[in-house]
C-alpha cells in the first residue's frame, strides 16, 4: 500500500511540473529557471546528504553518473523548458508520453533487445501521434517549432532510461537522485549570471514555481522515481506513466485555464496508444529471450 501512495504522489507531482514551468517562464528564461530548480534540489538532497552521512559514489561511475546527469537532467528540463515558451503544459505532457517510443529504439542498439512485428506497428502509430500534436500546436497547417524541442526532450529521457540500469543497481534511491541531480545541475551554472539578473526583479509567483519544481517534482520526486523503479515490474511503472498526460491536462486546465486543440487530445491518444504498444512489445520480446538463455 505504501509504494502505491508513493507512487500516486510521483504521478502528481511530475504532472504539476508542466503548468508550474509555465508559471516560471513568465518571469525566467528557460536555462535561469532550470537552474534555480535544481539549485534547490541540489541543496535539499545536500542537506539530507550530509544528516545521513550519504557515501561518495565510486570513481569508477563518476563519468556514467555525468552523462547520465546530463542527459537526464541538463538535456531534458533545458529542451522541456525552452519547448514550453511556445507550446502549451498539457501538449508538453503528451509529447513527453512518447518516450516510451524512443527508449524502445535506443534499447535494441545499447541493450541488444529485440522489437517485434507489433512493436514497430506501435512506434510508426506513436510516431503518427507525435505529428499530430505538433499540427494541433501550429495550428493545422505548420510544425510547431517548440513541439521539436520538446521531443528532443523525451529523447534524453529516453536515453536516460536506457543508460541508467547499468548503474543504478550499484545505489540507494536517494543516493542515485541525488548524484543524478548534481551532475546534471553543474552544466546549468552556465546560466547563473542570468539568474543573479533576473531573480531580483521576478514575480513572486514565478519564483514560489520554481523552488516548488526543485522541492517536489524535483528532489521529491526523482527519489520516488529510483525507489519505484527498484519495486515495481517496469512494464506495471510505465502503465502507470500513461496516467501523466492526464493529470497534467486537468492541472494545466484547473491552474492555467488551459484548453488543448481538439488536433492536439486525438493526437495524444494516439501517441500514448503507440508508445504503449510499443512498450509492451519491447517488453514481451527482453521475456522470450531471457528464457531461452
């Protein structure tokens, strides 16, 4: 039961993030914003760190734990937060649903997993999917440039994915998150200058956004996150995820009055139905040939 609650609260808190990034923008640039998030998840994991006398990770997976912090962290919120000055929080949500479609295609390469016939039906209709969300955006007839940007999004994430299960075997929820997290906010500090500019004069509001991003769906969540990982089946996590778009549909409606293009939901459905098929193809196929090992 308590890894359910967990898990319900992962769900919300990584659903507001899309809407509470929208909030930050109206005062932020995209890097300043990112960096003042995870400047505030950085000190709170350091802070719970430090009480609990957190071990250093091995020098051995120091270089891993930077890609993996710059890909998870640097390339996905940096490409999530500059998509999300031209496209709304619930289309974000949608776009990023078709990770699962990327992590199914990195994963034949780096992981050696085979795709079934239906796999790649499920990759060519979430692919489809992702294409009519970027229409809905541009209005019918164009590309929405920031739809691009978010895809370059779910596409670090998925790498993400893919890289991570080589290492994250070797730690604790809290210490993965939080190397993770480090390692990923370093490259950020490019943008500080911008940032000790910028906070003085920002909304409140915009600010409250972004601690509340670098607390919960930030620190918070990104510890949920390792420790669902490490109880729950993945293809039982990634049904859940399919819950994301959803939530953040209704939080982005509820908060910013936001209503998607009919275009945008029917090419989101589309895409989560893809991603899903795609996903448990993957998934069916890593069985089969585990057991014939």
């Amino acid at each position: 039961m308590t890894s359910y609650v967990g898990l319900g609260i992962l769900l919300l808190l990584w659903a507001s993030a899309f809407a509470a990034i929208r909030v930050g923008l109206s005062a932020y640039g995209p890097g300043e914003l990112a960096l003042l998030r995870f400047l505030t998840a950085s000190f709170v994991l350091g802070l719970v760190a430090g009480a609990r006398r957190m071990r250093l990770p091995r020098g051995r997976d120091v270089p891993i734990l930077l890609l993996l912090g710059g890909l998870g962290i640097t390339g996905y919120h940096l490409a999530l937060n500059f998509g999300e000055t031209s496209v709304s929080a619930g289309t974000a949500s949608l776009l990023i649903a078709s990770v699962p479609l990327f992590t199914a295609l990195l994963a034949m390469p780096v992981l050696g997993e085979r795709m079934r016939p239906i796999g790649w039906v499920g990759i060519a209709v979430g692919f489809a999917g992702v294409a009519l969300i970027a229409l809905g955006e541009g209005a019918g007839v164009r590309m929405e440039a920031g739809a691009g940007i978010v895809v370059v999004a779910a596409v670090c994430a998925s790498a993400y994915n893919v890289l991570q299960k080589r290492v994250m075997t070797r730690y604790g929820p809290l210490e993965f998150a939080t190397y993770i997290i480090w390692a990923g906010t370093i490259p950020m500090l490019v943008f500080a200058p911008g940032l000790v500019r910028t906070i003085g004069e920002a909304r409140p509001a915009a600010t409250a956004s972004a601690l509340y991003l670098g607390v919960f769906p930030g620190a918070i969540a990104y510890v949920l996150w390792v420790a669902a990982l490490a109880r729950f089946p993945a293809s039982a996590l990634a049904s859940f995820l399919y819950l994301n778009p959803v939530l953040a549909l209704v939080i982005a409606w509820i908060w910013l009055s936001e209503v998607p293009a009919a275009l945008t939901v029917v090419g989101g459905v589309i895409a989560i139905a893809g991603a899903a098929l795609a996903s448990r193809a993957g998934q069916r196929a890593a069985c089969a040939e585990r057991k014939t090992l």
